[in-house]
C-alpha cells in the first residue's frame, strides 16, 4: 500500500496533532513532521497516524 502524497499527508498530520491532543504526549510534532518530509518515519507509524487523522477529518467534513 502507497501512502498519499506529501501535502495531504502533511494535512493529516495536522489534523492528527490538532484533534488528538494525546498525541502530542507521545510524539513530538516537529519531529514527526520532520521525519516524515526526510521519508524516516516508519511507514507503519506513517499508516496508523494518517489512520486516526482520516476519521477525524472524514467527521470533521460531514459536519
């Protein structure tokens, strides 16, 4: 499985960082975001984040 392209996967990330506030206790955003540009996160990390973004933002466009 290919991941989206890099403007939509850095949408996610933002939607990620900023509907799931948890999740700056585990990641550190810049670094994330930083890992991902330089294609270093792990892509199964990659899956899961855009996993949990695409629902929130999926809720956020039927509002």
């Amino acid at each position: 499985m290919s991941l989206p392209s890099i403007p939509l996967g850095l949408h996610l990330l933002e939607t990620l960082f900023s509907h799931y506030i948890s999740a700056t206790v585990i990641f550190n955003k810049s670094k994330v975001i930083n890992e991902y540009l330089e294609s270093k996160l792990p892509e199964h990390a990659t899956q899961a984040m855009f996993a949990l973004a695409s629902i929130r933002d999926y809720t956020d466009q039927e509002s």
